[in-house]
C-alpha cells in the first residue's frame, strides 16, 4: 500500500454524496466524498457514522438540534441515530463505515460505493 | 457530542508520542498526537494502525520499505506488520485504534491515553 493523498483521490470522486473508498481499516471502509445540498434523513441501526471535513463546512442535522461541522473538524454520529447531513456549498469529508453499510441507512436506496 | 476542532485539541498535548483521545467510534478511540524523532519498533497483531497526517509529515519504517505520509495523507499499516514511524520534525498525527490498543504494541511499556 502507498499513502493515500486525499486531494488527489477526490478528484477522482465524479458526483455529489457518492463516497469513493481509498482504504481499509479493521473491516471499514475508509471513504472520500464530495457533498453539497442536503442528504436525506437516515440513522445506521448498527455503527457509528465518522465524519471528518477536509474542505468546506457541513451542518449535520440531528432531531433535535444541528451541529455544524467545519473544515479540520470531526463528528461521530452515534448508531442508532436519525441525521441528515447538509453543505450549503461544496465540502469534502472523510467518512468511515463498516464496509457493507448502507450510506443512506437502506440498502434499497444506497449508492454502490467505488474504490479507488 | 460538539464538533471536535483537531487543531484546538492539538493544542491541549503535552508531550510528543502520547495520543490523546478526542473521539469514540464502534469501540475504537480516534486520537491526536504531536510526533518528533524516532518512535520504537513495533506490531499490533490483532488490528491495523490507521495514521492521517494533519501537519507535517512522517516516515513509516516497514522492514523492507519506508512509506513518506505528508500532510493530507494516510496509511494504513496492517495488522501484524512490523513498523516505526520518524518524524524529522515535528508532525500532527490523527490515529484510530481499537480502545485498549497499547500505542508501543506492548502493554508494559505503552502510555496511558488521556481523553480530552
């Protein structure tokens, strides 16, 4: 493995909330996305959801109050509960998932993550 | 939970080599650290060892290779993988490790981490 260059992997990353996968961690997927607009509401039943803005600023939206999340920092969703992750511009996250997880919390609606 | 500001936490590490925790996921602790000069040899062999470079940059001595991480990079060394990582000066590190993992691979001689 050689060290993976953020920036050089998202320019790779074609389209908005589709999170390109450039590692592995212990059974994760480490991930790289570009965001903009808001996501839809969802929670992940069974793990954690690692945010870490690389670039720009998020606001993740939680029931009852909104936590926004700016470049250099992190947030770590806890399982089980309901979010919504929203960029009023373009922003680049990491993101780390167990690999197979959902990003939209159901597999019906998930988008098939790229490694890259 | 609050965004967590890596820099500001950067701020609040007293010490080169000793990882403070400012981040829990699915069981792992997510930590900063200040590095500089040489850390010991080394595996965990029950679980990888993610590195981020924030600041700065490091070598990651393998046995039969070194792999240069700048700022903007990771690396994942694998579970079981001898390695030790250099900094020539001194570099900002984002960690994540299973919690419990000793920082040196061995619980005599690891550091206790501190939460912050």
């Amino acid at each position: 493995m050689k060290a993976v260059n953020l920036a050089e992997k998202l320019v790779q990353v074609d389209a908005h909330w589709h999170p390109h996968i450039v590692a592995g961690y212990n059974g994760n997927d480490v991930m790289v996305v570009r965001v903009e607009g808001a996501f839809t509401w969802h929670s992940h039943p069974e793990t954690d959801d690692f945010f870490l803005v690389l670039k720009g600023e998020i606001d993740i939206e939680l029931r009852d109050r909104s936590v926004t999340v700016r470049e250099g920092e992190l947030y770590v969703v806890p399982a089980g509960v309901e979010h919504r992750p929203v960029a009023r511009s373009e922003a680049h996250l990491l993101l780390i998932e167990p690999a197979g997880t959902p990003n939209t919390g159901d597999p019906a609606t998930a988008v098939r993550k790229v490694v890259i």
